[in-house]
C-alpha cells in the first residue's frame, strides 16, 4: 500500500527551479573535499519529531492529521507506521533515521510485554531496511515521557524507577544493535533537577554514575 502515491521521490533541481517538492541547494552526487554530500552530511529522520509528534503546544491540542494511523497504541498500528515511515524517508532520499524506543512501539502493562511489543516492531523496521537500504544512525530509550519519570531515571531517588530505567536502557541498546544502529543516544529528559531546594546533587551524580 502506497502511503504518499501522488508524491514522487524528492529530485534535486538546482537553485532555479520553481519545484516546491525538490532540492534547490542540496545535491547528494555533489562533490566536496572528494567526498560527496550525501557522505558527509548524514541527513537523518527522527522518528519522533516526523511520525509520533501531534502538533500540539501548551497553547492547544493537536493539529497534525495522519490518515494511516488509527490513533490507537497497538503493535498493528506500530507496524503500519513503520510502512508510511519508510516510504516517507525513501522518497526524501534520506540514508538514515533514528527513534526512541516508545516512537517505534507501544508501551505494555509489564517490562515483558514492552519488549515483546518493541521485538515485533523491531522485525518490520529490519525488513523495511532490507528492503530500502535506509540505515539506522542512532536508537535511544524514552525515559521521559511517563509520569514513572518524574524525578530522572537515572538521576531518580526512586529505586524501582532505576531499575525500570536501566532495562530499558538495555533493550534499547540491544534493538539498536540488532538493527545495526551507527550510533546509540544516552537521552536524559529528565535527569537534573529543578532548583537547589529539592535535590540531593552529589546523590544524583552518585546514581548517574552507578547507572552508567
């Protein structure tokens, strides 16, 4: 299933062109200091900011529409993102995208079911490499967006939220790995703190480090 049919893969064109859907300035084949563009620039697509963000501010709620994804959490609907993904990235003619564990699946009732549901997506997104050539540049574990996260994950002065962190830290690297990522991102979100008042630092730093 096409997901973008009436749009054509992305030309460059030059700076003349008036094609509002091609490149003007950057040229993949161009050539500097003998090597070419598309080398030395590793043009990356988040998985986030493109396919998981909604639109939404402080100001108002969501405003982004995507006529593929039914709105639910489920691995299915994960999967199906993972197509439109793909497509989007092969006819931007970028070589490489890069995700947080939680924009590629869904979040289950356990740490097992997570990683079940991250394995089963993690399947698609190697076949759709397979199949297009796009590569992984970096993975990295969301340890933010759940209230669990509140006060760090690897900074926390909760004990069980550590040990969640540190699991999905490990499965993070392992997907990351298994997808043949270039690079993996240690994301802190939330790690710090928000004024002098209420944080033991050295006791954060002790827990940062212990978790590295």
């Amino acid at each position: 299933m096409a997901y973008f049919p009436d749009v054509p893969k992305i030309p460059y064109e030059g700076p003349k062109s008036k094609n509002q859907l091609a490149f003007k300035h950057y040229d993949p084949e161009q050539k500097v200091e003998g090597k070419k563009l598309k080398d030395l620039m590793r043009y990356t697509v988040c998985y986030w900011h493109t396919f998981r963000g909604t639109g939404s501010d402080p100001f108002g709620s969501a405003t982004l529409q995507r006529p593929w994804d039914d709105g639910t959490n489920s691995v299915k609907n994960a999967v199906k993102r993972v197509d439109a993904a793909f497509e989007f990235i092969e006819k931007l003619g970028c070589p490489f995208y890069a995700f947080h564990d939680r924009d590629v699946a869904p979040e289950g009732d356990t740490l097992a079911e997570t990683n079940k549901n991250l394995d089963a997506v993690v399947k698609a997104l190697k076949a759709a490499q397979e199949r297009t050539g796009i590569k992984l540049l970096w993975g990295t574990a969301n340890m933010f967006s759940h209230p669990r996260f509140m006060h760090g994950a690897a900074t926390t002065c909760n004990a069980d939220v550590f040990a969640c962190a540190a699991a999905q830290v490990k499965k993070a690297l392992e997907v990351t790995l298994e997808l043949g990522g270039a690079n993996y991102v240690f994301w802190g979100g939330r790690e710090g703190y928000h004024n002098l008042f209420n944080t033991d630092m050295k006791r954060e730093l002790d827990h940062l480090a212990k978790f590295m």
